[in-house]
C-alpha cells in the first residue's frame, strides 16, 4: 500500500510538475506574443512617422523652391525694367544729342551765309 501512495504521490507531483510548466510556458509564450505585437505597433508607428518627416521635408523643399522661383523671377523682372529704362535714357540723350548737333550745323549754316552775304 505504501508502495502504491508512493506512486500516486509521485504521479500527482509529477502532473502538479507539468502542469506548472505548462502554464509557466503559456506566461512565457503570451508574453512573447505581447512583445511581438509591441515591437511591430513601434515599427509601424516609427515608418508612419518617418513617412510624416519626409512628407513635411518635401513641403519645404517645395515651398523654398516657389519661394526661390518667386524671387528669382521678380529679381528678373526688375532687372529687364531697369535695362529698358536705361535704354530708353540713352536713345534719348542720342536724340538730343543729334538735336543739338543739327541745330549747331544750322547755326554754323547761317553764321556762313551771313559771312558768304
């Protein structure tokens, strides 16, 4: 009889044994899958806000070349003015200089044929 607790003894132990690792196992194994699932929300979130950086980047690499551009073609357009501006300047000082020197030919014209009279 003593023989026969033994055994069921040991068996009972045996089965408290296993069933302690199984649920030790079950611990480990949901907490495995806990972290898994962590790690990936974290990687998930990590690419959505990589993906935020770069989209954010493009907007102001975009907006400095509009701005850029802006600048650029208003530094254009002043310089274009202030060409034609000075080239109206010119062609007028070289129309009143061909005034001024028509005008001292007729002068000279004159002084001659009042000389020639």
């Amino acid at each position: 009889k003593e023989a026969e607790a033994a055994k069921e003894s040991a068996k009972a132990e045996a089965e408290e044994l296993l069933k302690r690792r199984e649920a030790e196992f079950k611990v480990q194994m949901e907490q495995r899958q806990q972290e898994w699932e962590k790690e990936m929300r974290e990687r998930v979130q990590a690419e959505a806000s990589e993906h935020a950086q770069a989209a954010e980047q493009a907007r102001i690499h975009s907006e400095d070349l509009a701005r850029l551009q802006a600048e650029f073609e208003e530094r254009q357009r002043k310089a274009e003015e202030a060409s034609q501006r000075r080239i109206e300047e010119l062609e007028r000082k070289a129309l009143k200089a061909a005034a001024e020197e028509e005008g001292h030919k007729q002068h000279e014209l004159v002084m001659q044929r009042l000389e020639d009279q």
